[in-house]
C-alpha cells in the first residue's frame, strides 16, 4: 500500500495544477464537509429537544408503575410495599387509586381523570381541567362519582365538594383534564372503602432500570403483578420521537449522498486526467489490485479531509449556539426559552463513518473501472 498511498498523494497535491479538476476536487470536499456539518447540528438539535423531552417525563412522572395483572385491585399492597422498602430503600412509593368523574366548577360540568395519591396532602387540578371548568386556587369545585349509594330517595350519586388548593401543570400524554386528590378522599369517592390500585415508584439512580429492579424484586408476585417501566409507561411518545430521529437522519443524510455522487465523478475525472500514467504504472508491473487501491485512498483522502472538517465545524457550531442561547424560543409557549442542541460523541462517530463509507463506495466504482482497463488504451492516442 506504500505505493499506492504515496501516488494518491502525489495526485491529491497536484490538483492545484489543474483548475477544473481542482475545482471539481474541491466542491467535493466542500459538499461532503458541509453535509456532515448539517446532519451533525441537526441531530445535536433534534437530541436538545429530545433530551429536554425525556428529562420532563422523568421529572414530573412515575419511573416505574406496578398494577394487578388481573382486576383493578392490587392484592396485599402493604405487604408489597414492606418488601419494595427493604430491598429498594432509595425507591420512592405512592400509592394510587383512580377512575373518571363529573367535575363542576363555574363553568360547565366535564369528565376529568381522578387520581387519589399518597403523596397528595390537598385538592389540585391541572391546567386543562382548570381552563375548561373556569376554576382556580382556592375555589371550590363539586366531583361527582359513578359510585351510587342506596338512599330512601333511591340510588344517587355519590359527590364531593373539594377546595382546590393549586393548579398543576399539564401532565405528559394526557389530553384531558386531571383531578389529584389526597388517597383516603378519593377511595371514599371512587370505592367507598381503602383499596389500592397501583404503586408508582420513582428513583433518581437509574430510572429507566427501575422496572427490571422491581422485576427481580418482586420476582415472587410476578404472575400477580404487572409493572411498567419508563418505555412502556410513555411508549408512544418515546417511539414517536425515534422515528423523528429516524426519518430526519435519513432525509438530511441524502446531503452525504449527493456529496458522494459529486466524489464519484471527480474520482472518474482525475482517472481519464490519469490514464497515460495509469498505462505507464500497469506497464511497470502496477497490478489490477493496487491500481484499485489507488484510487480508493483518493476518494478516501478528499473523504477524510470532508468528513473531519464538517465533524469538526458541526460540532463547535451546535457547542456555541447551545451556551450563547443564539436562537431564542418566545416564553410561555416552549419548556425552554432558547433552542438546545446536544452533541452526542456517538452520533458524532457514526455521522463520520458514515460519511467514510459512502466515500469508499464512490471512489471504489470508478476504481474498478480503472483496474479493468486494458493499459494499451491509455497509451493509444498519445
């Protein structure tokens, strides 16, 4: 290869000599760089966004979530969360009971989830519920069950009035509106008597492994138990955003194809520049191979300096723009107030491959061409 890399060098520093082919040279290695350059800021963007996401979902929503496998009731709650305690003493446990209501404010009547939580010491109603039923801190509101109870008047249906204590915001995936009550208010409205439907588990060590923890934990209860973990609890959402990152690497990622068509020809056009020395090389005893070999560390030669350069470019661009806050977000709308970009090394090292690869592809086609070429050809009309 020694041969091989010293005469693709000699060719590579010898373009300067000739302008067309220089310049074909060199929006080659412009259009690989600024390709690369673009999918690196647009996945270090699409990464911001999504990192922000995924931090929401964990702060304001359970880590894990253990349900019945059969029914609505959990069998024996205490007992699981005597044993959760001991074994996972850093876990934090509520328990859960829920189900829809009518919920009447000033406005109109409309249904909303109720959730009772351990963790709740006062009436709360997020943002949603809050806008459609005209209602806020410190108002009352009336809750009114599907449980009936026997009355002389008949059955009726069992109510509450509840003072709300504060308006939370939205919680992620859910599109209506969300009544939290204290657990012993809402199982006298839901139940009538204590039970427990779900625990939520929350951890700060390693959220998205909790589910397998409290799997091998509770390894015991396992055909009684159904737990969730992160993935499954937001499937939708998380899926959703692999498939944004999927379908927007494939369509910025067609930049580095046309980049590489672009190496292709320049390749094709520095071999027909060539071909009395690539004659001359075969007569000298240049085999088929490393005339292959040749031109393949050409291509890759203008591909390492693109690639490099975008890599490089792309990643200080998405750095800046990230710690300045150069593209700021208008307040209220977004959770952030300025667009963030994280830069993933992985996706970094990947762009870059990728970019190397289609280099390899294109720079081996017109190669193999060259190999094929029979050496008196290149010598006829000279």
């Amino acid at each position: 290869m020694r041969a091989e890399l010293h005469l693709a060098r000699r060719y590579l520093i010898g373009l300067g000599r000739r302008t067309h082919v220089a310049t074909v040279s060199a929006i080659s290695l412009l259009s690989l760089a600024l390709g690369v350059l673009a999918l690196v800021v647009t996945l270090s963007l699409l990464d911001g966004f999504q990192s922000t996401i995924k931090r929401g979902i964990l702060a304001q929503s359970a880590h894990a979530r253990i349900e019945p496998a059969r029914g609505r009731v959990l069998h024996d709650p205490a007992e699981l969360v005597s044993i959760l305690h001991r074994e996972l003493p850093d876990v934090g446990i509520v328990e859960i009971v829920q189900g829809t209501c009518l919920v009447r404010g000033i406005g109109d009547a409309v249904p909303a989830h109720v959730e009772g939580r351990s963790d709740m010491e006062a009436p709360a109603i997020d943002s949603v519920l809050a806008a459609r039923i005209g209602a806020g801190a410190g108002e009352r509101i009336n809750v009114i069950s599907p449980r009936r109870r026997l009355t002389p008047m008949g059955p009726v249906p069992v109510h509450a009035v509840v003072r709300v204590n504060r308006v939370a915001p939205r919680q992620p995936g859910v599109d209506g509106g969300v009544l939290l009550l204290p657990l012993a208010q809402a199982q006298r409205l839901l139940w009538g008597h204590k039970v427990v439907e779900a625990l939520e588990l929350r951890t700060f060590s390693d959220p998205w492994r909790l589910a397998g923890t409290v799997r091998s934990v509770l390894a015991g209860h396992a055909d009684q138990l159904r737990i969730k973990g992160v993935r499954e609890l937001h499937h939708s959402l998380l899926l959703a955003l692999s498939l944004e990152r999927i379908m927007i690497f494939f369509a910025v990622g067609l930049m580095l194809v046309i980049a590489a068509l672009n190496l292709l020809c320049n390749v094709a056009m520095v071999a027909a520049e060539k071909r009395t020395d690539l004659a001359v090389l075969a007569g000298l005893g240049l085999g088929p191979r490393a005339l292959r070999r040749l031109f393949v560390a050409l291509g890759l030669g203008i591909g390492v300096l693109g690639a490099a350069l975008g890599a490089a470019g792309g990643t200080l661009l998405a750095v800046v723009l990230d710690r300045t806050k150069a593209l700021p977000l208008p307040r209220g709308i977004f959770i952030v107030d300025a667009v963030p970009f994280r830069v993933d090394p992985l996706m970094v090292l990947t762009v870059t491959g990728l970019a190397l690869a289609l280099s390899a592809v294109a720079s081996w086609l017109p190669a193999r061409l060259v190999a094929r070429r029979d050496p008196a050809e290149g010598l006829r009309y000279e």
